[in-house]
C-alpha cells in the first residue's frame, strides 16, 4: 500500500522540497498549509493539498480523520529568530501549540512517526565550548524560536513515553536553497542573491562575522527521509560541520553573480547567535545520512534557481 505522509507547511521552503522527493519515491503527501509565508505555486500537483493553520485543532482533525496519514513531517513554523525576540507570544502560539495540537491528534490517530523539524543553529547557546557542536552538548537556546523547538523535543519524548508515538528530531543547520523566500528576515542567501541579482545594495548585520553551519535543502531533504525508519527517539544535527561567516557568504555569492558593489553594515539583529557550527557524526552513524553537496555548489545551484526566476 502506497504510504500516505502529513507534511505540515508543505507550500514552504523545506516543506514542498520534501514532498517533491516523496513522490518521486511513489509515496502520497497531505501539504497541510496555511499559506501565510508558503506559497501554493510551490505545492506539487501530485499532492493533496489543504489550505489550514495548524493552530486550528478542529479543521487539522479533519485532516487526520479523511487521509489517515502513516507518518507526520512537521516543518510548519514560525521561522524569524528575530521576531520571536519581538513577539515570543505569537512565535509560541505557532512554535509550541500548533505542534502539541498535531502531536495530540498524532496520538488520537494512530500515526506512526512524527518527523520533527528542529534547530541546530540555536539549539546550543551563544558559548557551547565544543565546535563543532554535538548533540551531547546541553541545549541552552537564548531566543524565544530556540526555547520553542527545545520545546518540542521534550513534547515529543512526553509522547513517546506516555502515548507510544515514535520520532525524530532534525536540528538543522542553517538551511539554503531553492524556493527559500528572498523577502522574509531569515534566510541570508536568498536575501542577498535577490539583491545581488537586481543590482542593489547588500547589508549585512553587524560586522558579517557571525558564524554559520549553512546546509543545502536537498540534504535535508534526505535527512527527512532517511528518518522515516531510522533514528527513533533521537535528535540528530543535519548540518556540514564546515564553519562560514556573513562575509564569506557575501564574497561566494559576489563571486558567482559578478557582482560589483561593496556592502552596507547595518545594525546587528537582536537575538542571533555570534558563532554555531554542528557535528554530524551521530547523524552519519545511526540515520546514515551525510551532506552530498558542497557550500561552492549549493551556492551555484541556488543562484541559478533565482536566476531563472528574475
């Protein structure tokens, strides 16, 4: 029987990235999506599709009670680490109680797995003493975004223990690539290639040399895949383990775009971590997963999709 898989904000970033290898594997994805910062151009035709806020328990139920999906890919979020700073209200509305409303019906629905779409970049504080950072490191998120995913881990093993729902969490990196909104306040690549290839002016927050782990979509894509039957009752880092600053993402961009001007410094962003770089080991041992694409060609392969799109 062909496998029917929930993707919580499917019309997204990450989200329709996933559902398009899903269905390349034969398998059949419910996007649930309420279309507040997903876009319905990016939902596969192959897949059923529900316009619907995650934070409406009686709408997302019927969701559950017509498609009777196996498995649960959540990467529905509200995803600025800077607006949770300025409303951690809102950012836990969606963050926290749009998740524990899909956990319950998880439980209530018999769904097999819950694949949960959580953060490295902000999972382990502005000073954890290891780089790159394993999982064996205590988190101590410093925004309200971080405070939620950590959340929800422990959401998660509450429901494992108490109501047998098997999971995994995913502590991406700082992810990139095709169909990333070039018009939010995260996501410093699209944001910069949009601009670069309309000949504006760049800024950079501070003085660009605040460190990332910058990991390409695909990769996490797979990772996402990999998790549907490995990895049970973990968190796992799926980044590079490669450390990239600001300013070395403004120089591999300028170089692939030929981009002439110099940038602006701006004021830094409140809330954002100086340094996070991940360690991938337990990821490659146990969900055998590993990053396939290198910082120079994910570079490469992200211009060219917003070069197409000018």
């Amino acid at each position: 029987m062909t496998e029917k898989i929930l993707i919580t904000g499917g019309a997204g970033f990450i989200g329709s990235n996933i559902t398009d290898e899903l269905i390349s594997k034969g398998m059949i994805p419910i996007v649930v999506d309420d279309l507040s910062s997903g876009n319905r151009v990016n939902v596969n035709k192959s897949a059923i599709f529900y316009e619907c806020d995650i934070r409406d328990h009686d709408a997302t139920e019927k969701i559950f009670q017509e498609q009777k999906p196996r498995y649960v890919i959540h990467t529905a979020a509200q995803i600025s680490v800077s607006r949770s700073v300025r409303e951690p209200i809102y950012d836990a509305g969606i963050n926290i109680i749009g998740m524990m409303n899909l956990l319950d019906l998880c439980a209530k629905y018999n769904v097999e797995k819950f694949i949960f779409s959580s953060s490295g970049g902000v999972m382990y504080g502005d000073d954890p003493k290891v780089y790159p950072t394993p999982e064996t490191v205590c988190p101590d998120p410093v925004s309200p975004y971080g405070i939620a995913k950590l959340a929800g881990e422990k959401y998660l093993k509450f429901y494992e223990r108490e109501r047998g729902l098997r999971y995994t969490a995913l502590r991406y990196g700082n992810v990139y690539g095709p169909r990333q909104n070039p018009d939010g306040e995260a996501g410093v690549i699209a944001i910069f290639a949009k601009k670069m290839l309309k000949g504006e002016r760049v800024t950079i927050n501070g003085d660009g040399e605040y460190i990332r782990d910058y990991i390409y979509v695909m990769d996490v894509v797979d990772a996402n895949v990999q998790a549907l039957d490995k990895g049970d009752g973990e968190a796992f880092n799926i980044a590079t383990g490669v450390a990239k600053s600001v300013n070395d993402v403004f120089k591999a961009l300028k170089d692939r775009i030929h981009y002439e001007q110099e940038p602006v410094h701006g004021p830094a962003r409140p809330g954002d971590l100086r340094r996070s770089v991940l360690d991938n080991s337990k990821a490659l041992k146990i969900l055998k997963w590993k990053p396939r694409y290198s910082f120079e060609e994910g570079i490469s392969k992200t211009v060219s999709y917003f070069e197409e799109r000018r």
